[in-house]
C-alpha cells in the first residue's frame, strides 16, 4: 500500500485500516514466536503500512491543529 492509497482514505477508514494492521502483527508476531511464520517480509510490509497511516494521520492532525489557530 502507498501514500497516495492512505491519502485518499477518511480518518474513520485509517482507523479501521490502523486496527486491522495491528492485529495482523500480532498474529504474525505470534506465527513467528511458535515457528509457523512463513513469509516474514509480510512483517515489514505491515510495519511500514502502519507506520505510513500513523504519519498521515498525524499531519491532518497537525493541518487540523493549524487551521483552528488561524480562525480566531
């Protein structure tokens, strides 16, 4: 997944995405812990992928926090 993909999602989508995400480390960390992990680049990738919704999720925030400050 990309930035521009993550760009175009709304904040409740990142936090479905973001959920998600999690859960699937979890379970890879726990593949791996017992020995039945497989394809251990999907660890990365979901890394990455989270920290990719993390990043834009606090820019809006930032942008958010900026444009409440100009209005007054």
């Amino acid at each position: 997944m990309d930035g521009v993909e993550i760009r175009l999602k709304t904040d409740d989508e990142l936090k479905t995405m973001l959920l998600a995400l999690k859960k699937e480390a979890f379970n890879l960390r726990f593949q791996q812990a017992s020995g039945q992990l497989e394809n251990t680049a999907r660890m990365r990738a979901v890394k990455r992928d989270v920290a990719r919704i993390k990043t834009i999720a606090a820019e809006r925030r930032r942008a958010q926090a900026g444009r409440g400050e100009s209005d007054e």
